[in-house]
C-alpha cells in the first residue's frame, strides 16, 4: 500500500495538524514507525516522509559529490528538516518556519503521494494541480504509456 488520496483540513492556531488515520495505519503497517520528517518542498508546500524514507533520501544527498548541488540540497532539504511526532488526536505540530515558507495558515490540503505526504494550502494546491494537469496535457503519449 503507498500513501494516496486528497483530504482537506485545517491547521489549528498552534500549527497542529491532523494527518488522516489511513496515512497513521500505512506509517505503522508499511513504514515500522510512528515518525514524520517534514520539510520543505520545490512546490512551495511542505512534505513529510516517513522516517525510514527520509534516511534513504538524506544518505542519498550525502552521496553527492562535494559541490553546489550537494550544498543546495542540504541547504533547503534537509537543514529546514523536522522530525515529528503524533500526539493523542493524530496531529503533528508544523514549526512556524515550515508554515510560513508553504503559506499554511487554516485551510490546507494533505496529499498521498506514494511513499510520503505533500502539505499545500488550499490556494497553492489548486496552482500545483493545474500545473500537473498542463503537464500531462503537453505529454498525451507518456501517460497513454503508462496506461492512464
């Protein structure tokens, strides 16, 4: 199973987050673990990974030849990185500094998106989307190849 589906909810004064209960069950059943790693992301929104996936993801950084590249990548990735865990209700608490890089304020969706999850405020998800969609229209053969 993999994280997927759109749901909207809000995010409270403090910046809690309630993440959906399927994505809490797919964290435990697939992923061994009750921890979030959340940072930003190039779309202007914020993503958790679980913890398993984002170690893959910073050894693969770490991997990278000493230079810009590697420099940039830790620099937004993983220096803004948080890990998170869930209170009683399913939330997790998203610092301000993530909130504010994202524009997160009450309204936001939460994204499945394979093997982690993208946080948009309304407004940005629906520019994310219609950018996907352009995407996808510009690349009719591609999609037909995979079956879409």
């Amino acid at each position: 199973m993999i994280f997927q589906g759109e749901f909207n909810n809000s995010i409270d004064p403090k910046g809690r987050l309630s993440i959906p209960a399927r994505f809490r069950e797919l964290l435990l059943e697939q992923f061994g673990g009750e921890r979030l790693v959340v940072t930003k992301n190039y779309d202007e929104g914020v993503t958790a990974y679980p913890l398993k996936q984002w170690e893959e993801l910073v050894s693969k950084v770490d991997a990278l030849s000493p230079g810009p590249l590697k420099t940039s990548a830790m620099r937004l990735m993983i220096a803004p990185a948080v890990e998170c865990g869930f209170d009683k209700q399913g939330r997790i608490l998203i610092p301000e500094a993530l909130r504010s890089h994202a524009g997160l304020q009450k309204d936001v969706v939460v994204v499945g998106m394979d093997d982690k999850i993208d946080i948009y405020s309304q407004s940005r998800h629906e520019e994310v989307t219609r950018k996907a969609m352009e995407h996808i229209l510009d690349n009719p053969q591609a999609i037909a190849d995979l079956g879409f």
